[in-house]
C-alpha cells in the first residue's frame, strides 16, 4: 500500500524553533507500484496546536509536485506550533494514500520585539589576549507546572554556552550556538524544558566559555577577543500557560555567578577542569558566595538574532581504542583507530587533586605523537580529581580536537577497559549517499573522504579540524561542495553558511577568503576558486535538492561577486592583475610555496570567471531574471572570449601546458571548436601519461581531471589515475595507512616522517572532491534534472573494476545503481523512486533508455575499452617500453 512518508520542512531535520515564516513542505512516497505517479495531493494542518481554539484546515491540490510546496496562508506566528500530515493520489485511483505520520514544527521568535531580556555577563570587559577559564551563572524561579502548557528557553551567547535545569542538561547540543558571523547573525537555539519545570523553586544554570567569540582563532599567532570583550548570555525563559497565555520569567535581578570548574579553556589550547571546584546542586551552593553579573542591553549589539538553519552539533558516537600502549615514560598511549574531531571521554578513581594530562594528535612520527603539524593548536586538557570514591567521569565542554592518537600523563593506576573513549562531535547530519566498489582500496579511499567531511563540518564548513585554522575556508567547500551534498544532508549547515559568505562581503562584492574572516594577517583580496565559492555553491545545492529558494536568497550575493570579478578585469573578462591562490597545492610546487603552481594563477583565475559567470545567468534563467541572464551570459562569454585569446593556440593548446589548465578548459567548457577539444584531450591524456599515472594537480585541478578525462573518452586514464597508489596520488595515502584526506599529497612521506612543509594537516577533504566522480561516472548515478527529479545513470566501468555501487537517499527516496561486470557483459540493479525517471546511457544506442519507479535489472555489454587492466604503476619516464599509445575516443 502506498505511504507518504520523510515529511520534513525546509532543511530542518528537526524543525523546532524554525526561522522561516512560511515552512515550505517535502515528502516521499514510498510503497507505490512501478511507475506510478502522484496526480494530487492533500494537507491537513492544525495551527495554534495548544491554543485553546486550535484552527484546523486541509486544502487539496492536483499537482505532481512533493518538493517545497508552501503549506500556509498566513506566516507563522513566533512560537506557533502545526502540525502537518499529507496525503496524495496517484494515478487514475480515487483512492487516495492513508495520512502520513503528523510532523510537528514550531517557530522560534521570528521578531526582533519578541526578545524581552538583556545579555548578562560575568566578565563585561575583559581585553586580555591570554586563554581564560569558564563561568557559571544562575537564576532561581518559582513556577507553578500545574497551569504550564509548555515551558521554553531561547538562549545564544556571546562565547559558548550549555544550560542546566535542576541538575539536569538542557538539550544535547555542543559548542552552541556554534560559529556564525557574530557581527551580522547570532544564531539562537530553542529548547523545551517542559518535563524538567517542577513545582516550587527551579535553578537555571548557564556554563559559559570564550569559543569562537572571545577566544583565540587564526594562525600566524590567531586574534584574541575577535568579536568583543564581553563573555555573555542571552536567555529568555518562557511559559506557556493552559489558557495559552505566555509569560517570560523575567530573570534580570536573578542571575549571579561564579567560576566554573573549567579553570582555563579554549578551542586551540585545550581545557582544564578542577573537579575539586565543582559547584554542587544543593541548597549548599545557595550559600557559596555568588557574585553580580553586568547586564548588557541587547540593543548595544547589532547582530541579527537568527534561528538554526541546519542541525546542531553534538556528541555523534564514541570510539574504543584500538589499541592501548604502556610508554617508557609511563603515559599511556591511545590509537583509536580512526583520525577524527572530538575529545577523549574518561572514568577513573583517584585521589583529591590528581592531575591527568592529556595530548592528541593525528598522527605518530618517530613513535612519538606528532604535535608540529597542530602549530599554535596545543590541544592539551587537564583533569583534576575530585577523589570521589565511586570514580569520576569527565570530558571537556567546551573544546575540541583533531585526532586518532592520545597520550594520558599520570593515569591513576592499572589501565581498565572501557575507561578511555574518543568521542566524535561534528554536526549531526544525515548520512544520505553510499558507495562501493569491488576495490577495497578504492573504498577506503571512500570511506576516509566521509571521516573528513564529518570531521571538518563541525558547525561550519572548514579546512580542518586540528591546528589554529578550523576555518571556513572559502575555496575547500568550493571544490567539495557536490561531494558534500551527496555524502550528507549538509544543506542546512551549508546554507547556514552561505549567508554568513553574503554578509561579509564586502561593499565591493569581494568574498573574504575564509569565512568568518579573522583579520589574522592573510591577504584579504580577492582569489578565484576560493570567492566563487558565492557562485558555486548556491549553485550545487540547487542542483542536488531542487530548491529555487537557495538561489533566490543568494542571488545578489552570486550577483555582487561576478560583478566585482568583472570589474576587476575591467571589462575585458581577462582576470590578469593581483593576488590569486591559484593550482593551491600543485604537488610540483616547493612545499614552502604551495602557491607556486605550474599552472598560471590567472588563466585559473580568468577560467573561473567565466565559469561563475555562466553559472550565474543559468541562475537567473532558474529564477526567470531574464535581463540578469542575458547580461551574465554575455559576461560570461567575454571571460570565454578573453580565455581563449590570452590561453588557448587556435588549434587548441594551453598556455600553461598542464593537466590543470586544460582541466579547466575542457570541464568548464571554454573551448571552441570540436577540433579544439580533441586536440586538448590529447594532450591532456599525453601529460598523464607522460607523468606515470600521479597527480599533478592542486586544489583547483584535482576535482576536475578525472571528469575531464572521462569527457573526452579517456576513461582508462582516469582510471589510471584515480587507483594510483604511489605518490602523490589519491589511495597512496590510504596504502600510508591514512584513515581521512590529507591536506598534501604527500603529509607524510615514505619513510613514515611527516612533510616538512608549514602546512600539513592530516584531515583536509579538499582533494576527496574526487568522489563525486566516483559517485556520478564510476557508479553512474548522476542527476539528470534539479533535486533528482530525474536520474541520470551512465556507469564507467573500467579500471579492472567488477563491481561499483551508489546509491543515494534523494529527496524523493532512494536512488540506487549497482552493476556487476562479468567479461563484456554488464548487470546492474537499478532503484528509482516514485515520481523520478532514470536515463539509462547504454553504449552504442543513439538514445538512454527510460526506466520509471521501481527495480530493474539492466544488461548490456560494455564498450571495448572499459575491460581494463589492473591499474598502471609509475611509469618509469627512462623506460621506453612504458610508453603506450592513449586512447582518445
Ligand atoms: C588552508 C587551506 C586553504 C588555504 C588557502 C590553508 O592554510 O588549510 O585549506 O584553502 O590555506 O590559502
């Protein structure tokens, strides 16, 4: 029987205390017969769900559509609470599906005028640059739960905060309200503390540390204090009575402080919790000598309060160590198997005042903890017991780490398992898109691209997660943005993000180069690849979810950048003057000069131009901006126009003769002529050839060699490529042992020592954007139209590959392609949901074949070309016998 099921609002996975005014609605249909189809569908919502006088209403609409269909007139109030169920009709059949499942939603305070109450500190002013300990505040109130409907706090921070209700967490966030830019947007979470309200007194109690606000952030020794000099809380309680009246508790005269335990903390640094200086819950801690809190009046600060877009970050799972090692000094040595982002958790028993330090790292360097590569990020935390009897259970609040290995300085006692645990912290997203393939190799590589991608979207999208950057690097997301889109549900995150891009552009549409911009002595200019990131981005996640409203609510950001980009060529489209990052990473380039690329900086910088520009007047085309499409498209085409004249020979050779530059040239389509094309395919497939099967590419090039390959029917190459193991290439790093992406090729070298360089990270997914090749081409599930409205499957097989497998959770359910290679013959297992079509590209047939909803098994026999070889090791250039033909189709 069909269901109508995965009802969700906008990108909430759980839209409680939502932002948006008129929730947009999505749902699947699982269960239906082959092909079916939904003609209409029917909503029935009840609004002011606990109001006395609830307003019920269900409106029915003949449409095929279950994406973003608006569900209310009216807005939403702040506070409301709807629920939804929907239904639908499919086919011809009167008969329409059973209700779904309600889905409860409730706004948040959606007017500034809601706020009530002032940010209260317990430490206003404080200008040292120097990391510094926690604070806790609390209030006590009366409440009488018998006439409570429900009971509310709203709270954000100045720092990071978590809050306690009689003893008892409220809500399982970590680090809120997380990383935004705070001068323009302070995100607020919303919590129900309905069941934790009891009769008669009630204490509120808010930890509070510096984070991101007021601590340390950057590199080239970071910026204190970047966002102000105050520590603060702003949190308003609210009761909704049975009569559906509300009341904020008002708390001004009621907040007192003390310091917390967390003695000293700080994301880079670490922290140190004195469990001696634990402030108990009883009527004892009345008597402790709480001090006065400064209010600051919320209209001193001008940030925009703004409900989460996407999920909150927290506790995602805890690793057991692998392996637990006794040192010579008599630390003990943790391996957990997996290089991650989060904090050890630990239980012991020991006496009052015992001190545990503990140190992390990602990874060993003459069996020792490598701790160079984390610069200014010490990431050392300290416990000391309380000498509790029946042991003690601890793990940091308000810090977190990249690592795989932890040394423990003066563990009490015999180690005992169990008593060490990693936990992972990243954003808790959804896991949407999977792959295999019959390479274990290959899938390690797979699997190592997901521990990046978890482990750098701790909030915000960043470069890494371990050294004193853990920043919003504009150019990192750029390139893995597909990747991301298909690995998780990382729309809310990433849009979240996205709107932080547009406030900090600048007034002349420049985007800084990571984002939120720590004035920390990088180059604030203008760089191609990393700024495009305003175009590319709101560009992918329409691509991948079908949602016009991304674009729509960047446009003038995406508009602004290529603006400013056009401006900076003045008009000619060639971008040839200032600063540029460039084929970032290029593993030719000397380690000390990652800039240093073979490719010139401003052919990339020129062929991106172009490629935003174009991308930009599709989005005006999405959007129906006819004027807009036809200006960008003629920018556009004089950035092509300009591209060719300065890079490109007429008969199709590169200036910059390497596998980068023609890259760009073929998969951003800047090429004229067919002729042109064969001939920088040629030579694209010569250069890889000639460089014995590694990568030569850096930031910018390696997402796009492989397509680039693929595009002009030289699969086996990219085969040649993507399965290489020596280095530099992308599984030498996972033969090294790698457990997630490496910022460098080459992070650790050979023999096992850890790259010189400056920069060497360990957790960078950069250089996994390649798995959304593997996802598209190696597997072959690929969208065809926005938000996989239609399925495109074209599998490459290839590479010595019997098998490959994708399959992806889209948001009309389940897509998925396996297919099994057995001499020239291919199988694969096809899985479409309802409402979606598959094109099926068959070799030698004129058209794809098209499959509707349901599971089909496919065969048909693959191109000569694809029943490949073991993959090539390094050709040995003073080998002549090495040397084989490519072949360009
Ligand atoms: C970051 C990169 C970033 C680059 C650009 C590095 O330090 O870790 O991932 O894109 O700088 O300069």
């Amino acid at each position: 029987m069909p269901r109508v099921t995965g009802l969700a609002v906008e990108h909430h996975s759980q839209p409680f205390g939502i932002g948006e005014r008129s929730p947009r609605l999505s749902w699947k249909i699982t269960d239906a017969a082959p092909g079916a189809r939904q003609t209409a569908y029917e909503l029935r919502v009840v609004r002011g769900v606990h109001n006395p006088e609830p307003v019920r209403f269900t409106v029915k609409v003949a449409s095929d559509a279950s994406q973003f269909v608006p569900v209310l007139v009216t807005p939403l109030a702040s506070r409301e609470q709807i629920t939804i169920e929907a239904r639908c009709w499919l086919d011809q059949s009167d008969e329409p599906t059973p209700w779904s499942d309600p889905l409860a939603v409730e706004a948040g305070l959606l007017d500034p005028a809601d706020w009530e109450v002032d940010f209260v500190s317990p430490s206003p002013d404080d200008e040292r640059s120097e990391v510094r300990g926690a604070h806790i505040l609390r209030a006590v109130f009366e409440t009488d739960p018998q006439r409570i409907a429900r009971a509310r706090i709203y709270a954000t921070a100045h720092g990071v905060y978590d809050i306690e209700l009689n003893g008892k967490p409220v809500g399982d966030q970590l680090l809120a309200p997380g990383w935004t830019s705070y001068q323009h947007r302070l995100r607020y979470q919303t919590y129900d503390i309905t069941p934790q309200v009891t009769s008669g007194n009630n204490e509120v109690r808010v930890w509070l540390a510096d984070g991101w606000y007021r601590g340390k952030l950057g590199f080239n020794g970071g910026r204190w204090n970047n966002y102000g000099t105050d520590l603060s809380v702003l949190l308003q309680l609210e009761l909704t009575h049975v009569d559906g009246s509300v009341t904020v508790v008002d708390l001004s005269d009621a907040w007192e402080h003390l310091p917390a335990p967390v003695t000293s903390v700080g994301l880079y640094e670490g922290e140190e919790h004195d469990a001696r200086a634990e402030i108990p819950w009883s009527s004892e801690s009345a008597a402790l000598d709480w001090r006065p809190v400064t209010r600051l009046p919320r209209s001193s600060f001008s940030a925009e309060l703004v409900a989460p877009d996407g999920p909150p970050v927290r506790a995602i799972e805890e690793l057991a160590p692998v392996a637990v090692e006794r040192r010579p000094s008599g630390g003990l040595r943790f391996d957990f198997g997996q290089n991650i982002s989060g904090k050890l958790a630990i239980t012991a028993t020991a006496p009052a005042g015992h001190t545990v330090v503990l140190r992390h790292a990602e990874v060993l360097e003459h069996d020792e903890l490598a701790s160079r590569p984390l610069r200014g990020a010490p990431s050392i935390d300290r416990y000391t017991f309380a000498g509790l009897p029946d042991g003690e259970h601890w793990t940091p609040r308000f810090t977190f780490h990249g690592f795989r290995y932890a040394e423990i300085d003066n563990w009490p006692g015999e180690y005992v398992d169990g008593s060490v645990r990693a936990v992972v912290v990243h954003s808790d997203m959804q896991r949407t898109g999977y792959f295999e393939s019959s390479n274990p190799t290959l899938d390690k590589f797979h699997e190592n691209v997901v521990w990046s991608m978890r482990d750098n979207f701790l909030d915000l999208p960043t470069d890494c997660p371990q050294r004193d950057e853990r920043l919003g690097w504009t150019g990192d997301i750029q390139v893995f943005g597909p990747a991301a889109a298909f690995l998780y549900k990382s729309t809310g995150t990433l849009v979240s993000w996205m709107r932080d891009v547009a406030a900090e552009q600048g007034a002349d549409g420049a985007v800084p180069n990571f984002v939120p911009w720590i004035e920390c002595g990088f180059p604030s200019d203008s760089a191609a690849g990393w700024g495009d990131v305003a175009v590319f981005l709101p560009w992918t996640l329409y691509e991948r979810t079908g949602d016009r409203a991304i674009l729509a609510s960047q446009f003038d950001s995406m508009r602004r950048w290529v603006d400013h980009v056009a401006a900076l060529t003045k008009g000619s489209g060639l971008w040839n003057s200032g600063f540029q990052l460039g084929d970032w990473l290029d593993p030719t380039a000397p380690p000390e000069r990652p800039d240093d690329s073979r490719t010139d900086r401003y052919l990339v910088a020129t062929a991106y131009h172009a490629r935003s520009a174009h991308l930009l007047a599709r989005a005006a085309g999405v959007l129906g901006k006819e004027t807009e499409r036809v200006f960008y498209e003629r920018v556009a085409e004089r950035a092509r126009g300009a591209f060719r004249r300065e890079f490109v020979s007429p008969s199709g050779r590169l200036v910059s003769d390497t596998e980068t530059a023609i890259s760009l040239a073929l998969v951003f389509e800047l090429l004229e002529t067919d002729e042109q094309r064969l001939v920088a395919g040629r030579r694209l497939v010569a250069l890889v050839e000639d460089s014995g099967y590694v990568i030569r590419t850096g930031f910018i090039g390696t997402p796009l060699i492989c397509d680039a390959l693929a595009s002009v029917g030289a699969t086996d190459a990219a085969y040649h490529l993507l399965l290489q193991t020596e280095n530099p290439s992308w599984l030498y790093a996972v033969t090294m042992g790698a457990t997630t992406v490496w910022e460098r090729w080459d992070s650790m070298l050979p023999d096992g020592s850890i790259n010189p360089g400056e920069m060497t990270s360990f957790n960078h997914y950069s250089l996994g954007a390649v798995v959304d090749f593997m996802h598209r081409r190696v597997a072959g599930l690929d969208f065809a139209a926005p938000g996989y409205r239609r399925v495109r499957v074209d599998p490459h097989p290839g590479g010595g590959l019997t098998s490959a497998a994708a399959r992806l959770d889209t948001p009309f359910g389940e897509v998925a392609v396996a297919w099994q290679r057995r001499g020239a013959e291919l199988t694969m297992t096809l899985t479409v949901p309802t409402g979606v079509d598959a094109e099926v590209v068959v070799p030698r047939e004129p058209e794809p074949r098209i499959y509707a909803s349901g599971t089909h098994i496919i065969r048909y026999a693959v191109r000569a070309a694809s029943i490949d070889p073991e993959p090539r090791a390094v050709r040995n250039l003073h080998n002549p016998a090495d040397a084989a033909a490519p072949a360009v189709a």
